[in-house]
C-alpha cells in the first residue's frame, strides 16, 4: 500500500486524476444536496398551496351560505313586508349592514390567508436559497483547499 501511494505522489499525472475526480464527487454531492433542497422546498410550497386553497375555500363557502341565508330571509319576510313597507325597508337595511360586515370580515381573513402564505413562501425560498448559497461556498472552500495543497 504504502508502495502505490508513493507511486501516486511521484506521478504527476496520477495526482492530477486523483484530484479531478475528487473534484467531480464534491460537485457531485454538491448538486445532489442542491437538488434534495430544491424537492424540499417544491414540497412546501405545495403543502402551502393546498392549505391555502383549503382556507379560501372553506371563506368562499362561508361567504356563499351568508349570502344563500340573507336572500332566504328576504324572500320569506315579503309577505309581511308588504303589510308594513317601512318597517320592511328599516329591517332590509339593518340586515344588510350585518351581512355586509360578515362579507367584509370574510374577505379579510382570506386576505390575511394570503398574506400568511405569502410569509411563509419567502421565509421557504429565503432558507432554500441560504441553504444552496452554504452548499456551493463549502464546494469553493473544498476546491480551493484540494488545489492549493499541491
């Protein structure tokens, strides 16, 4: 053993192989270890889209059944208010007003949804990015150590 590592130090061109292919496996590594950060960071921005399809969806339905109840409350009272027309109009508008801010409330949370995803695909991105920047400086660091120490 210690015979073909003497050989290897006295040929040039041995060292040189040596070195070429210990510089191929640390990129090797490299863009496997960037790729597995990539899936990772597909994987959560999936996750995250799901839930938040999941929130709008659920707001949409919750804003849909408001809107059902009102319009099946207005055309159940009909009868009555055309007994009483002001009162009618005095009830229609409060009652709008409550749904109104329902609505409103809706949308809000659906925005703040949006908002929260939003957060959460940068802080992703931010750490994937981090994370492939670390890989490549340690791939210059190996490559800079492996070729200096010549």
């Amino acid at each position: 053993m210690a015979e073909a590592s003497n050989a290897a130090s006295a040929n040039p061109a041995m060292n040189w192989a040596n070195k070429v292919f210990e510089a191929w496996g640390v990129y090797a590594d490299a863009n496997l270890k960037a790729t597995r950060q990539l899936t990772d960071f597909a994987a959560n921005t999936a996750k995250e889209s799901v839930s938040l399809y999941a929130q709008l969806l659920s707001a949409n339905v919750a804003a849909l059944q408001e809107g059902q109840a009102y319009v099946m409350k207005r055309v159940s009272d009909m009868p009555a208010e055309i007994q009483s027309p002001e009162d009618a109009y005095q009830k229609a508008m409060s009652e709008f007003g409550t749904s109104t801010e329902k609505f409103g409330k809706l949308v809000q949370s659906k925005t703040h949804a949006i908002m929260r995803s939003a957060e959460q695909y940068l802080l992703t991105a931010q750490q994937t990015g981090n994370g492939i920047k670390d890989t490549y400086t340690q791939v210059y660091e190996k490559l800079t150590a492996l070729y200096t120490t010549s």
